[in-house]
C-alpha cells in the first residue's frame, strides 16, 4: 500500500494513511479526518468543511462553511473561513467571502472576493514537518490537552 503523509485536520498533528483510505481516525485527537479528494457540487451549510486532501468546489457548489483542505480550488460560492495548507486558487466564476489562509493565493480576473488574506509558507502548518517540529508540536498539544 501507499502511504500519504497527512496532518490531521482537527489537530494539525502528523498522520500516515493508506493512499486509497476515505477516511482515518486521527490517532493524537481521535477525530474522524476526511483523506478523499473532494468535488463539490452542490449546497452544503456545516460549520466546519475539511478534508486531508484536495477540495474543489464547482460551479454548482454553495458551500456555508468553514473550509479546511491540503489545496483548493472555488469555482463557485464559498463563504467562510478558509485554511488551505497548499494553494488557493479562486477562478473567474467564484464569489467567495470569509477570510482566506494558505500557502500561495491566485486570484482570477472577475472573481470576486471580500475579506482578509494572510499567504505565505510561513502561514500554514507545514505537510511535512520535521521530526522536531513534529515533536515540539505533540508536546505543545499534550501540554494543552492537560495531560
Ligand atoms: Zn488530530
């Protein structure tokens, strides 16, 4: 099997997964994390919309929601807060609202888009930490869990 290296979308700790796995249960927070790709096409009003992996909502796509994914992609409507850990990419036909974080921004000419941006590498977690990022990262968290 081929094996991904994710971060937890809940937590940002690091994962390994099964490539083809739809799904895993992160093992630092116990949260049920997305790793399929997604395409959206419809409406979708949730609080939080994440997936380890690709999201890529279309055209037809109404999305209420806060939007965590590795790299994503808005052809259609979004609002919400949005973290991707790689690019965003924000065609023509979109009309997004809410604010905007993730590694690298492209806006398309006639796109509209209101709220704040903050782009960078520096303003993500990183896909794949080193092993002392990774380290520091898990006692930070235990230290905040209380344990
Ligand atoms: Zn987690």
């Amino acid at each position: 099997m081929a094996v991904r290296h994710i971060l937890c979308t809940q937590c940002d700790l690091p994962l390994d997964v099964d490539e083809t796995a739809k799904s895993v249960n992160c093992r630092h927070c116990n949260t049920r994390v997305i790793t399929e790709a997604m395409v959206v096409a419809e409406y979708v009003a949730v609080r939080r919309f994440a997936t380890a992996n690709r999201m890529r909502i279309t055209k037809k796509g109404i999305v209420y929601a806060a939007v965590r994914a590795d790299a994503l992609e808005v052809e259609g409507v979004l609002q919400g807060d949005v973290v991707s850990l790689s690019s965003i990419r924000i065609a023509k036909s979109a009309q997004v609202k809410g604010s905007l974080r993730g590694a690298s921004l492209s806006l398309e000419p006639g796109a509209t888009f209101v709220g704040d941006v903050a782009i960078g590498p520096e303003q993500v977690p990183r896909a794949e930490p080193t092993v002392d990022g990774a380290l520091a990262r898990e006692a930070a968290a235990r230290e905040a869990a209380g344990r």
